[in-house]
C-alpha cells in the first residue's frame, strides 16, 4: 500500500517524504503543482514510486481500481500565500480541495493528516484550538478555518483517524522555492549575506524595534509531529505546532547575524551591539500590512501534549543556528 502525500515538492511536504525515505517508505505518491518548476529540486535526492499533479490525483483516487491501495493521506498541499486576495483560488485550493480528499478518506476507512495554520487566529494573542481565539486577517487563514469548520461539523462522521496540524512560523531546509513567502530566517541569511545586515521593521503593536514576537518552529519538528500522529492511528484532532514560545525577530536576527559572522571570523555580539555596528536596520512597518500582520503568536501546546507528543521544540537559537549552518554548507 501507498502513503499519498501532496504538496510533496514543497517546503514542508518534501521535508516529510524525506523524513519517510530515511525510515524506509519508498512507496509514495508524491502530489504536487510543477507549473512553476523550481520545486522539482526539493524531491531529487527523495524516493517516490509515483507522481501525480494535482488536478488529476482526485480522478485518479475516484478509480475504482485505487479502493484499497492508499494507506494514509499526509495533505501538505495549500495555496500559502498571505498575500493572495484572489478568494476564490484559496477557497478552491485550501478548502473545496481538502473537503474532497476528506470525503475520499472517510470513504476508504484511512488516515487523513492535514496542514492548517496558525494564521486562523489573526491578532489574538490566545492560540488555543477553539473557536473562540479564531479570527483570522487575511482569505489565507479564512481558507484554513473554513476547512477546520467544515471538519468539525462531521466529527461523529469519521471513520478513521483525522488530524489537523495548525503550523505556526516554519523554518528550515528546502524552502529555497517560497520566493517572498519564504520563513524570516531564510530572507534574513540572504539579506546578511549579501548586504551585510538585515531588516527588520521598527517599533509596531506596542513593541519596540523588532521585538514584534512569533512562534518560530523548525521545519525538523513539524516533521516529527506528522511522523507521531502517522504512528499514532488511534489519536485524532486539530492540533497546534510551534514550540509554545514566542520569540521575537531580533532573536531570529541575531541568531543568524552570529551564525553567518562565526563561519566568517566576525565577533559575535547582542542584539543592540549588531545594530550600533551597522548590521541591523530597522524599517518602517509597512502600510500595506496594517490591520493584517500577526504581532504575536506563540502556540498554546496543551491539546497536543494531551495527545501524547512529548518530544521538546528546537529554540531559534537552536534551530536557526543550525538551519544557517546547513546553508552555509551549501544544505537547503
């Protein structure tokens, strides 16, 4: 039988079916929009046994000649723009899309586990998985939620296990393709590199400059959290993925600053120090995202420590050091 994985090519997606690989699973159906090719480079060194697009894998999975053949769906696939405001290809893409793959799972009796996010709860500073903290400030965390609902109006309808994974800021290797979506810490290693500082926005909610704080969580993690719920049939549920604390950008900055300027001999220093030698700029916080930027988030993990998952969250100084360290070797 096949684990069915969409989205494979992309960041989180591709970094799973690796995580799969390197456990043995070979027998995959890797899903994914090529139209755009760059992604192909994030499945080169996986192992996969098929290839579908997109637009063809839900005809495909209405084959009579599938029934049985599919072990779990890991649907890592979504329009992640939050930016887009063309509602009706997020709607399709992020909504209509998974509602179909849902219908298909109950159907077979199989796991389904899906990518939500953390964009379902906008400016509340309360990140818990209740309907109460959701209210999302872009069509992109409506998309997620509306699916979310849509989920959890059918409940006593499941036959098997189903898993919503609600992603707070993720970082890490093969995101190269993300372009202007891609994670801080990846535009902060290029700003770095290339001009030899980084930006961050000035003062903005009542924080000071850059101390605008997210929940950074390592790409690494959210592919553990997947791996335990795909071991774990029995346990089912929407669940928050971020490390429980919030960090701020200048500890993304400085984390990436002293990482990129040991491999280069530069002394190390605080937040403020880089800033006084000229490797930290603070802009000013753009218009455009007035009313639509998240200024804290930090995901409450009590549900999912619940569900059994233990295993402790890199830090960004953890996690960024070391994701700055691969990229530096060429990784990523």
């Amino acid at each position: 039988m096949h684990l069915l994985v969409t989205g494979a090519a992309g960041f989180i997606g591709s970094n799973l079916v690796k995580a799969l690989n390197e456990r043995g699973e070979t027998r995959i159906i890797a899903v994914d929009d090529l139209t755009h090719g760059d992604k192909f480079a994030n499945l080169v060194d996986c192992e996969i046994d098929e290839y579908w697009d997109k637009d063809e894998a839900l005809k495909k999975l209405a084959h009579p000649a599938l029934s049985g053949s599919i072990r779990a769906v890991l649907h890592q696939g979504a329009c992640s723009d939050t930016t887009e405001r063309n509602g009706r290809l997020m709607l399709d893409s992020n909504y209509r899309y998974s509602a179909e793959l849902l219908e298909f799972c109950r159907l077979q009796r199989i796991p389904f586990i899906y990518a939500s996010s953390a964009a379902v709860y906008g400016a509340n500073k309360h990140c818990r998985e209740s309907g109460e903290c959701e209210a999302p400030l872009n069509v992109y965390g409506y998309s997620k939620l509306l699916f979310d609902r849509y989920l959890r109006r059918r409940w006593e309808n499941r036959t098997a296990q189903v898993v919503g994974l609600r992603y707070f800021n993720v970082y890490g290797p093969r995101e190269r393709h993300k372009g202007r979506m891609a994670s801080v810490a990846w535009h902060f290693f290029n700003q770095f590199q290339n001009a030899g500082r980084v930006r961050l926005f000035a003062g903005s909610h009542g924080y000071a400059n850059g101390e605008q704080r997210r929940d950074f969580v390592s790409v690494e993690d959210c592919v553990k959290v997947n791996l335990y719920f795909l071991d774990h049939a029995e346990r089912s549920g929407i669940f928050n993925v971020g490390t429980g604390r919030a960090q701020s950008f200048n500890d993304v900055a400085e984390t990436v600053i002293n990482t990129v300027g040991r491999a280069r001999g530069q002394a190390e220093g605080s937040i403020s120090e880089l800033a006084a030698a000229g490797r930290v700029e603070y802009i000013a916080f753009p218009e455009d995202l007035k009313g639509k930027y998240q200024a804290f988030t930090q995901a409450d993990l009590g549900a999912l420590r619940a569900a059994g998952y233990s295993e402790p969250f890199l830090t960004v100084q953890q996690g960024v050091q070391r994701y700055c360290e691969g990229l530096i070797a060429g990784r990523g």
